[in-house]
C-alpha cells in the first residue's frame, strides 16, 4: 500500500478560488481561439500595416500568459499566507 499525501493537486483542490480561476482561464481561452471569433479577424484588412488576424492572435495569446501569470502568482501568494 501506499501512503496517502494531503497535499492539494497542483492546480489547487477541486473547489480552489485558484483551480476555478485556472478553469476561467481555460474557458476564456477556448473562447478567445474559437473559429468563428477569429473568422470575424480573418476578414481583410490591418492594424499598424499588420493583417488583423494575426494581431488578435498574438494579442489574446499575450492576453491569456499574462493572465496565467497573475493567477499563479496570486495562488503561490495564498499558499504562502497559510
């Protein structure tokens, strides 16, 4: 047998403000990549000279790392406090 560890998952426990945020942060990424929200970027045209699918693309790509970012860091900043 093996022994039981009560530390919580590294996403936090199932019902974690941090592991409902990282879900958040899922959801919103599948929204933000979801094929027809980048069809309505694919129509022609640009922004700065750059075609404007691909500015929406890296821009929700940033948008969803800094996101990450800020939820990790808050969830290192709980554990920390207990």
């Amino acid at each position: 047998m093996t022994a039981r560890r009560d530390r919580a998952p590294p996403g936090g426990s199932p019902g974690s403000p941090s592991g409902e945020r990282l879900v958040a942060l899922f959801l919103l990424a599948l929204v933000l990549f979801n094929p027809p929200l980048l069809k309505a970027f694919g129509a022609p045209g640009t922004l700065f000279g750059w075609p404007a699918l691909l500015v929406y693309i890296f821009a929700a790509w940033a948008l969803v790392i800094i996101l990450l970012g800020l939820a990790m860091e808050r969830r290192q900043r709980d554990e920390d406090k207990r």
